[in-house]
C-alpha cells in the first residue's frame, strides 16, 4: 500500500516480471538489460515495456534454433533487398516503378483479361481470361483480409533505395505478403491453365510486377515470395472448383473410322458469312463476322488445300450444304455456329455423310463438347480419318411443315424461345449482351407460364428444356456434356408459379437427375407433349419456330459420324 495514495502498489508484481523475463533473455540482452539499470527509465515507460515484453503465462519463449532461422531469414532479405538497391538496372527506372504502379488494385490484370476477351481468337482466350480473373480475386481477397492481418509486418526502410525508383504514393498496409506478387502469379498461372500461349505472353509481365515491389523497396523479397506462392495456390484453388477443359475427358464414343483426306481432297466446307463475333456478345461492330471469317478459313486453307470451300449468306446455307451432299463429295464440312451445324448435322445424315465442324461461329457448344477448340483440332482429324459416332436430338413434326427437326445441343419451349426472339430483333442495334439482358427482362415481366400436357398431365411451364444428352456442372454451373452417344434426353422442367427468375435459377444450378418445388429434371429415352396453344414459340440449337399443338422429343442414336482427333494423333 502506497501510504501517500492508499492505493496499493504493483512495483513488486513488476519487478517479479521483469526478473523472469530477464532470465528467459539471451546473454547480450541480459548484460544491456543489467547496464540499463544504473539509468532507470521513467515508471510509466516501464509499466508499457512491460506489458509488451512480458512472455504470456503457459508459453515458452521461442527456442535458440528457431530464433536463429528467424534471424538468418531477416538477414538475407535485408541482403537481397540491399543488393537489388544498390544495383544499376539498364532501363528499369522508367518501367519498374510504372509498372508497380499499373498492377494497383489488379488494374492491370482487369484490363488484360478484357483485352484477351475482346481480341483473343476462340473461346480458349476467353477461358483464360475469365480463369485468370477468378485466381487474381481469390489470391487478393485471401491476401488482404487473412495474410496481411496475421502477419504485422513494417515495410523497409527506404534510405538504400535511390530516390528516383521510390513510388510516389507508398503504401501503408502490412508488408507481409506481398499482393501484387499474389495477384500477378494468380493471374499468370490461371491463364496458362487454359492457354499455354497468353500464358507465355503474360508471365513475364507478371515476373516484371513481382520484381518491381522489391525493386521500389515497397516489400521485403520473401514477401514477394510468399505471395506468389499463395497466387499459385489460389490458381489451382480454382482449378479444384472448376476443371479446366483439359482436366475432362473430350466427350463423343464411340470411336469409328471416315474417310481420311490428307490434303481435303473430296470435302466440301460450308462457310456462314455471318459468323462469328459480330453476332455475338460484340454484336454491332461491322466488319467484324468477315473478319472473323477470313481468320478461321486461314488455316483451313493451309491444312487442306484441296478441300472446296464455299461461302454464303446465312439465307443461302442450307441450299449450299444441300447441293454439297448432293455432289458427290466424301465428306461434308461446315464452318460456322450452333445454329449452322444444326443444318450440316441434318443434311450429314440424311446423305449418309461425315460430318466435319469446324468451330468459327457465335457459339460452338456442340464442337466444343467434342473437344474442338480451334479449326487445326478438325483438320488434323479430317487427315487422320479419325471419327466418332454421336447421337442426334429429333422432334416430329418439325418446322415449317417438316417431317421432323433436329438438334445438337438444346431443344425448349417457354420462356428460352420468347428470349431468343426479343435477343434476335434487338441484338442488331444494341449488341449481343445488352440485348440478351433485355430480352430476360421483358421476357419475364409480365409474362405467363404456357399450358401443356405431360404423361396425360396438364401443367402450367415457365420452361421445358431437353437436351441432346446429358449436361454436367462445370463447377458452379451446368455448361458441359461428357457423353454425346449416351441415348438420353436430358429435360428439365420449370413449373409455372411466382418468381419466375428464382425458379429458372434454381434449375439452372442444379443437377441433371434433381427434383425441387420450382423444377423437376431427369433423363429420358422420348417426351411426349400435347395441347399446346396456338402461336407458341419452340427453339432448337438457337433457332425459333411455331409448335404444332402435339410433338415428340427423341432422338437418333449414333446417327452422326463427327471428326474429331483421337488424342494421339500426332499435329499437322
């Protein structure tokens, strides 16, 4: 007890304290702790020290070799961050710290990845790109709520970096890890998942980011290190969640043989002028389709120079590919989307024919499925012979009077249908995008479900959908089918109610095989549908027509003979 105060004393707590920290102290620190002692420090600094240098109660000091290793680590990054500082880089000072710059809050990486979108050719740019973009948001959220609050780490100390390499705004988070280094090796790595050369045109880039932190003295080098680490690790995080294309086997069995044209002698391909991206999400942007066209016919000319290749309008397809089948030909070929390999597949089999797609248009689901990326992958095939046999979705009647209609992908009624209407009419004027998102929203407000009878029941529909064998989840979503000889019909139904938009969600994620109070879905040999109201719409790979009142969904099983190279056959 103080007998000044009456408050009673807490000296002897502390010098206790004090004491048994100094035991626990290296030699060197004892003996400056001892000499300390003849020139006391104040009594409120040293109730501060020792809140902060008391050991907490039930845990033991670090042991010598660990503070060895702590120490050798901390003197190698002050080396190497020394050595990078004092070091003269031919013209690195105006790159370097612009670059830092750039990769801010994955800038960088963003407008990258929609540069690749944009001008990348094929849907495997476009992978990368959204690949790459899903690693550098992991990485960075994983860096900067869990890393960077568990290791409180200062930045260096800027007086070994030359003035002119110093970032004008330094920033003032923890040093430990390094986030641009994360974001650049997550990106980096998430593109060379999906395409091995944006990956080479992008890692160095992402090399030059990582070395610029320590280059501007921003960050320690393990710290750069570390976050590369955990980008890489983010990357394959998301591989984990959602395969690569080259992770999932390329659907289509069973394997037969074509005729093998080594230089296209015998082929006839069919080229839709229309094709390609300014029908799709660039929709607008004139010049763009021809372009496109002359892009993807490059190669084919080169890979099979003999081959015929005919281009025509969208109008003029299905009588171009008609007179082709009819002429003779070996094998019939078809540059160009879905919609456009829906009338080759038609003719292919009417005519007995092979069937080569070559991928080139809007969409190419269908080539894709078979592993088709690019119009060398059916070359190659075309030159090898190799073939598979895949099924072929029907509907009788079909359009226009028709006997039958067919499909590869998808067949619906409902809503899709109306969507696809509105998508078409507006897309012309506003783009692809703009216009399908318009076409949901007037699509679904307002709208009512349509009536039709299923297995001798009346239902009310939002949507219908059947599909030319069964569509997988790509992860999160359905988007890819692994078995295009399978004999089934992949359906699935929206029942009609409230919340349109939750019920077409909720059967969009879910599996082929799942049942919920909003959508039922399962896998069918053949549909029956009935009492079908006049003037209601049915799509078909992309395609709208009038339904008759009473149809049948089936399909053909192994009717089509597609090329597609086996995964041994050797490059062109």
């Amino acid at each position: 007890m103080d007998p000044r105060s009456g408050v009673a004393s807490t000296r002897g707590r502390l010098d206790r304290k004090e004491v048994g920290y100094r035991r626990s102290m290296p030699a060197f620190h004892r003996d400056s702790a001892t000499r300390s002692a003849a020139h006391p420090l104040p009594q409120s600094f040293s109730r501060a020290a020792a809140r902060r240098v008391t050991v907490p109660e039930g845990r033991s000091p670090r042991s010598p070799r660990a503070r060895r290793i702590a120490s050798a680590l901390a003197r190698w990054d002050r080396v190497v961050l020394h050595a990078v500082a004092s070091r003269h880089w031919p013209g690195a000072d105006p790159v370097l710290p612009r670059l830092s710059r750039a990769a801010d809050h994955g800038l960088l990486w963003l407008g990258t990845a929609a540069g690749m979108a944009v001008f990348g050719h094929g849907a495997r740019s476009r992978r990368a790109a959204v690949r790459g973009a899903a690693s550098l948001a992991l990485a960075s959220a994983t860096i900067n709520t869990v890393a960077k609050r568990s290791v409180r780490r200062a930045r260096p100390v800027l007086d070994a970096v030359p003035l002119v390499r110093r970032l004008k705004r330094q920033p003032f988070t923890t040093s430990f890890p390094s986030g641009h280094a994360a974001s650049a090796a997550a990106f980096a790595t998430g593109v060379a998942m999906e395409s091995k050369s944006w990956g080479a045109v992008v890692a160095p880039v992402a090399g030059a980011v990582a070395l610029s932190r320590v280059y501007t003295g921003v960050h320690y080098p393990s710290d750069v290190l570390v976050g590369a680490a955990l980008g890489v690790g983010a990357a394959f995080a998301v591989r984990g969640l959602v395969p690569t294309r080259g992770q999932l086997p390329p659907a289509g069995r069973p394997h037969t043989r074509a005729p093998r044209l080594p230089a296209g002698k015998g082929l006839v391909v069919v080229v839709n002028r229309s094709s390609g991206p300014g029908n799709g999400p660039l929709g607008g942007l004139g010049g763009l389709a021809s372009a496109a066209a002359d892009d993807a016919t490059a190669p084919l000319r080169d890979a099979l120079p003999q081959a015929r290749i005919v281009e025509c309008a969208p109008g003029d397809v299905a009588s171009a590919l008609e007179e082709a089948a009819a002429g003779g030909c070996r094998a019939l070929g078809v540059l160009g989307g879905d919609g456009t390999v829906n009338l080759a597949a038609s003719t292919a089999v009417r005519h007995g024919l092979p069937l080569a797609v070559f991928p080139g248009g809007t969409l190419n689901h269908f080539a894709y499925d078979l592993g088709l990326e690019t119009v060398r992958d059916t070359c190659r095939a075309v030159a090898s012979g190799e073939a598979v046999r895949v099924d072929l979705g029907r509907f009788a009647p079909g359009p226009d009077g028709a006997r039958e209609g067919h499909f590869v992908n998808t067949f619906s009624l409902g809503v899709y249908p109306e969507m696809v209407r509105i998508r078409e009419r507006w897309s012309p004027r506003v783009g692809g995008w703009p216009a399908g998102v318009l076409a949901a929203l007037r699509t679904l407000r307002g709208r009512h479900p349509l009536e039709a009878e299923i297995a001798g029941r009346r239902r009310p529909l939002w949507l219908l959908f059947a599909g030319n064998g069964s569509y997988q989840r790509l992860g999160p979503t359905p988007g890819r089918r692994h078995d295009l000889a399978d004999g089934l019909l992949d359906v699935r139904v929206v029942h009609g109610g409230r919340l349109p938009g939750v019920r077409l969600l909720a059967a969009a994620l879910s599996g082929p095989v799942s049942r919920s109070p909003f959508h039922a879905a399962g896998r069918l040999r053949s549909l029956r549908l009935s009492g079908l109201a006049p003037g209601t719409l049915l799509a078909y790979d992309g395609e709208i027509a009038q339904a008759p009142s009473d149809l049948t969904v089936d399909k053909l099983s192994e009717a089509l003979v597609v090329y597609r190279p086996s995964m041994t056959a050797p490059p062109l």
